[in-house]
C-alpha cells in the first residue's frame, strides 16, 4: 500500500492550514500520549467495556483503560501506521456486521492520481471508512476526510478525527465575513491536497445525512470548491476549476441502515412538532450505532471524473446528482419497502427477493414503534423512485 509521509508536505514555519488539517506525522506520538491521559475518552472506554467497574471504582477503571490504550498503539509514530491499526478493526467490523461488500469503478480510476471524492452521506463514519477500506484494499492510499466541527465537541474526538486524516469542515462560524474566510480557507486546502500535495479526499454531497433516504447535491459547496481558484484567478473558467480538482461521485448503499430508527424518529418530530432537539452526545452514539449495527449487503460504487464542460455549480450538482442515483445499489429492502408503501406497484423487483429477504425485512419493521413506519418505510423507498425518475425534488 502506498502511502503519503504527511510530515514533508508542510513548513514548520507556514502552515495556512494547521487548525483544519489532519495530523503529520511528527505529531502523532504526542497526540497518542495525551489520549491515553483523556479523562473523557477513557470515561467513555470504560462505561463501554467496563461499566460495572466505571460504577464502583471509576479511578481504577480509568487506569486500566488508559494502560489499554497505549498498549493498542504501542509502536505507532506514523499516520500510516495509526490506520494499520484501524483496518484490523475495520475488517472485522465488516465480517461480523455486513452480509457482503462489494466495490465497483474503482478499477477504472488511475491508482496514482489525487481525486475528489464527493459521495451520498447515509452513516457519519462508514461512508468515507468504506471507501477507505475498498483503497486499502486495491492497495492504494487513503483518502483525508472532511468532517463538520459540529461532530468534534469533544477534544478527543477531534484528535482521533485527525489522526485518521480528517480535516475541518467549519459549520459554527458565526457571521458571513467569519464564514466566507472560513470556507476560502477550506477551499484552498482541498485545492492545495489535491493538485499540491497529489493527496485524495473524500466529502458528502451535502451538509448532514440524507435522513430521507434521498440523495440530493448542494450547489454551494460546489461553489466552495472554487472559491480558491476563484481568488487566485480573476478570470478563471468554471470548468477548468472544476476540472482540475478532478470530482468523482461515489455511491454506497447500504442494504440496512443502523440508524434507520433513529433518523426516522427525527423526521416524526420535524414533522409533528416542527423540530428535532437533538441530544448532547446523539451524533457519537449515530457513530457507534453505524459501526456496531447490522447492515445485510453494501455496495460502493465510484464513478467517473466530471469533465471540464460544466458551466455553473448546478450543472456539477446535477451531473453528481445523476452518477450517484445511477450508480445506486437497489436491494430487497428498497423493494420491499415501497411494496409496504402501496407505491409504484411496477417498481418493486420481486424476483430479486427472496423468502428469506421478507421474513428478515418483516422482522425488522415489527420492531419500528407504528408511528414511525411510514418514515422508516420512506427511507427504504425513496431510492427506488429515485432511480426511477419518480421524485420531485
């Protein structure tokens, strides 16, 4: 696998980006060192492996967890070897949560060229950790990560963001003069990674989960993307600023979404109440959700550069818009669900389903409370009429 040395990529005297970027690695033993003292991250470790012992002696408990963890990464002083780390556990997670993953484009892809990465957003971590995990397997480096500030609440969790090449998407910049210098400093870096630093990224096409289970691109970060090409050219052409950013839509489907309750709950009180009041810690238990749950089959897909011949980010959008629909997996579940709907009768596949594939889908939705079935039934829905062109956006 090849990989990048993230340290020789940036001045220790100018560094533009030091507050949004991932971790290089002459960072990274430090970094480790204050995880292991985090009273915060080794609370959380314990309360998960070791509650009881959290109860009655949280000082020993913490201890434990804290010898846990530098024993985890003992030897690492890398990112590189930071994600090592990560792919043993990511391996697993896919054995004993999916039922199958399958990658599909990515061979089409040069193996040594920097891409943008723009993909449908279903899970916080396993949509940028699935596509990693399909380059590591193809033996090609992984991609950096970008991930809102209003995920990073928790230091720690902002650390270990960074280690694995996240980098900050700002989203509480309060007033416009904040906001646009943050996101010039965003656009520049992505540039910078890109066609710099020859380094991929992966992004969402929008801001947040497609909770509806309708993939929709937003033109503004389209526009984002060219704010620093924009700045540095007067005269620049959209389609040349687009062009060498070198975007590829990226589909993953999930046969079974471990949120899908969750997602469904909050499109209930949108709904009904008008609002969703989100708890404290709502999106790192999402994370854990995602990450423990079962998913049946995923499928990812990549698709092709867009081209220089896009004059306006809505065309970009839609063009995004149009591989990700088409490159879209549509499983038993999506089927079924638009059956339970009564809707589009002529859409439902029913040879690709099984008996197996109802009695599972049945199981599921009994354990949906009623008054959240039409939500969750949506989920599952929308992308059949999606790909079918039956969605009014």
């Amino acid at each position: 696998m090849t990989h990048h040395n993230n340290a020789t990529n940036a001045s220790t005297e100018t560094d533009p980006w030091a507050d949004i970027r991932p971790f290089m690695d002459h960072e990274v033993a430090d970094v480790l060192a204050r995880l292991s003292r985090d009273n915060e991250l080794l609370d959380a470790l314990t309360r998960f492996k070791l509650p009881r012992l959290a109860r009655w002696a949280p000082s020993l408990a913490r201890m434990l967890a804290s010898r846990a963890v530098r024993r985890e990464v003992k030897g690492v002083s890398s990112v590189y070897e930071f994600q090592m780390r990560i792919a043993h556990y990511m391996e697993r997670m896919i054995r004993t949560t999916t039922d199958a993953f399958e990658v599909t484009g990515l061979d089409k892809l040069d193996p040594n060229g920097a891409y943008l990465f723009i993909g449908n957003h279903r899970d916080i971590s396993l949509d940028p950790a699935f596509v990693n995990y399909a380059l590591y397997q193809a033996n090609r480096d992984t991609v950096r990560i970008a991930i809102g500030d209003n995920l990073l609440k928790k230091p720690y969790v902002t650390d270990l963001m960074r280690l694995n090449k996240s980098f900050i998407v700002p989203r509480s910049a309060r007033g416009k003069r904040a906001m646009l210098t943050a996101y010039q400093q965003l656009s520049a870096y992505i540039r910078h990674s890109i066609t710099e630093d020859q380094h991929s990224i992966w992004m969402a096409q929008r801001e947040g989960r497609a909770k509806n289970g309708i993939d929709h691109t937003e033109p503004a970060i389209i526009k984002m993307l060219t704010m620093a090409r924009r700045t540095s050219e007067r005269d620049m052409v959209f389609g040349d600023a687009i062009a060498e950013l070198k975007l590829v839509p990226v589909s993953i489907s999930y046969e079974y979404d471990p949120c899908d309750v969750q997602k469904a709950q909050e499109l209930h009180d949108i709904d009904t109440q008008g609002s969703y009041a989100k708890s404290e810690f709502e999106d790192i238990s999402s994370i854990v959700a995602g990450i423990t749950g079962s998913k049946g089959r995923v499928r990812l897909h990549f698709g092709t550069p867009v081209g220089s011949d896009m004059a306006t980010p809505d065309e970009v959008a839609a063009e995004i818009d149009r591989q990700v629909i088409g490159g879209y997996r549509l499983f038993p579940s999506h089927y079924l669900a638009l059956e339970a709907l009564g809707e589009a009768p002529e859409l439902v596949a029913r040879k690709a389903i099984t008996r197996q594939d109802r009695e599972s889908f049945k199981a599921r939705l009994a354990e949906v409370p009623e008054p959240l079935r039409l939500y969750w039934l949506a989920q599952y829905a929308n992308p059949v009429k999606h790909k079918a062109g039956r969605l009014t956006l």
